[in-house]
C-alpha cells in the first residue's frame, strides 16, 4: 500500500471578514494537491485508499486528514469536526482542489457555520454530489465561485468509471478549454420545443437535497438559472412532492430552464416505475423549457457538470447543453 500524505489535527483558526478574492479559478496541474473532506456520511477506509491511488495514478498529490473518519452515528464526525474541515480545506493555500469522499447525508447541518465563513482568498475547485449539493449551493451563490458536480471519491475505485467518464473526469480538471457538451436531450414540454438559445448558468443537483434548503439562508436561488435534477431512492409521489414544494416556494417562477439527470431506484412495492410518468405529468404544464437526458446523478455514468459557469442550452428540433468549464491562465506554478 502506497504512502498517503495526511495533514496535521485541524485547529480553528479565526479568518477575517474582508474578502480578497482571486477573479479566475485555474485548472489543476499534474502534482497538485488535492485534499479529501468528508462532509456527510463515512466510507470504510478501503474505499478511501482505493478513492486516493485513483487520484495518485492520475498524477496528483492527495492530502487528508488522520481523523476523517471517526463516524458518529449516520455522520463521518462530529458537526464541528466536520465544518472545520470544510474550512481548513478550503482555505489551505497548498491544496488546488477539495474532493468529498461520500454523500450519504450531514451536510446541510454545517450549513449555518459555512454561511458564516468568510469568502476564502483564493478560489479552488469543490468536487462532489447527491449530499454536497448543500455545498453547491453556498459556494455558488454566496461566494460565486464555480464548482464541479461530479462522482465522489468512493466512486473512483480502480475499474469502477468507464474509460470515457474517467477520461471526461479527468479533462474537467486539467483542460483549460474543457466544455461539456450534452446532446440528444428529450423535451418535456412546449417550451423545450420552441426554437431558442438559453445563455445562463447551471445550478442544484439532488432533489430532496434542495428541497431540504427551503425556507433557510441556504435555499436556492434560481432567478434566470438553468435548474439541473437529479435522484436515487424516490418513489414517483415522493419525488412529486419535492416538486410541489419547490413549485410552491416559487423556484419555478423565474428560472430560466430546467434540466433532468437521472432519476433511478424509484420503484414500487410492486415493481412499477412511477417516477417517469411523475417527471412527464409534473413538467408537461411548466412554463419554462424542461428536458430530461442529462447523464448526471447516482447512475452508472456521471458525467461532469460544471455549476456557476457559462452555459448555452439549445431548445427546438435539436436540443442541447453545452457547459464551459471557465478556467482561466494564471501564472505557471512552481
């Protein structure tokens, strides 16, 4: 078993409220630290040394911390072991990216620290999804940064990606000029089959995730946004109501669109799949364009989308998405 670098005990420290962000986040470089956090739930630590010799095969220097995982209940750690590794890695100047190590949940209870936080100097990329789209969320809206919407680290078990999703994955990161281009998408709607170019941004990610923000300093804010779906586990009137809530707190009203990643596992007790028939009825009287087709979320193929960045989605006779990445040059490292 190779050696993994591991960071010292994580102390608070307190960062002042003045902000001097860097205006551009750089794509990583070969030899790069990355640190892995695990906001939500645990995962065995073979999981995590399997997650890490991925990262170490692709060329990047991997950093975590000894106590990661010490799991309380449901959760990886304690809420304030947890949130002070959000912090530590975040603004640790060594790291160039911050990867979660697992969904699961416990995310949305360090959400009242992290609105508290100071914006960090320096942008860095946050990797993750399904629980992390808590983390999406703050950092996208309060600090604008980008961030990436894609698998976490118990998913990238040697052999566990296909080879075009691992060489996608790695591209996101390394490609200064990387864009995603999402084609064949289904419309749901009239409004998705209407000829015309929607130049926005893509935020969200999990259903019952956003949801959960409702009503809090948290919540999502979709004015003249690109609303990406997804979820796993959620029977057709579950995912129903989740999009009732969402319809009724007015996320709808001012979006700009709304685009669907896979919705699986949903099944009844009897075997039946209400879930695409809920999606169909749901969306079919949506003012805005809907399409379903995006391969993002709990399947086996997770391409990566890009959050808080310029995207262009095409509705009409042929629709479809393409994300920029939105790197820019910084001067080379050392």
């Amino acid at each position: 078993m190779s050696k993994i670098k591991k960071t010292k005990k994580i102390r608070a420290r307190k960062i002042s409220k003045r902000s001097n962000v860097k205006s551009a986040l750089a794509p990583l470089q070969k030899g790069d630290l990355i640190e892995i956090i695990a906001p939500g739930s645990a995962a065995p630590i073979e999981i995590l040394e399997q997650g890490v010799q991925t990262l170490k095969s692709w060329g990047y220097e991997v950093t975590y911390s000894p106590d990661l995982l010490k799991p309380e209940m449901y959760l990886a750690n304690s809420d304030e072991y947890r949130f002070e590794s959000f912090k530590k890695a975040m603004t640790n100047k060594e790291s160039k990216a911050v990867w979660c190590l697992r969904g699961g949940y416990g995310s949305i209870r360090i959400l009242p620290q992290i609105e508290e936080m100071a914006v960090p100097k320096n942008k860095k990329l946050l990797i993750g999804f399904s629980d992390i789209t808590s983390l999406h969320a703050v950092i996208n809206q309060k600090w604008k940064w980008p961030s990436l919407h894609a698998s976490l680290i118990d998913r990238l078990k040697l052999g566990k990606l296909t080879p075009e999703n691992t060489a996608e994955l790695q591209a996101s990161l390394l490609n200064i000029e990387f864009s995603a281009l999402f084609k064949n998408l289904k419309p749901l709607n009239a409004a998705a089959k209407r000829n015309k170019k929607i130049t926005s941004s893509v935020i969200g990610g999990n259903l019952v995730v956003l949801v959960s923000s409702i009503g809090t300093p948290s919540q999502i804010n979709t004015k003249d946004k690109i609303i990406f779906l997804e979820e796993t586990g959620e029977r057709g009137y579950r995912v129903d109501r989740c999009l009732q809530q969402m319809k009724q707190a007015g996320l709808f009203d001012q979006a700009a669109a709304v685009v669907l990643g896979d919705f699986i596992n949903g099944l009844e007790s009897d075997g039946k799949d209400m879930v695409p028939d809920t999606l169909k009825n749901f969306f079919a009287n949506l003012k805005i364009p809907t399409f379903s087709g995006v391969q993002a979320g709990h399947a086996e193929i997770q391409r990566p989308l890009f959050f808080n960045t310029r995207s262009v989605l095409t509705c009409g006779e042929a629709p479809q998405m393409l994300i920029y990445s939105d790197y820019e040059i910084h001067k080379p490292r050392k």
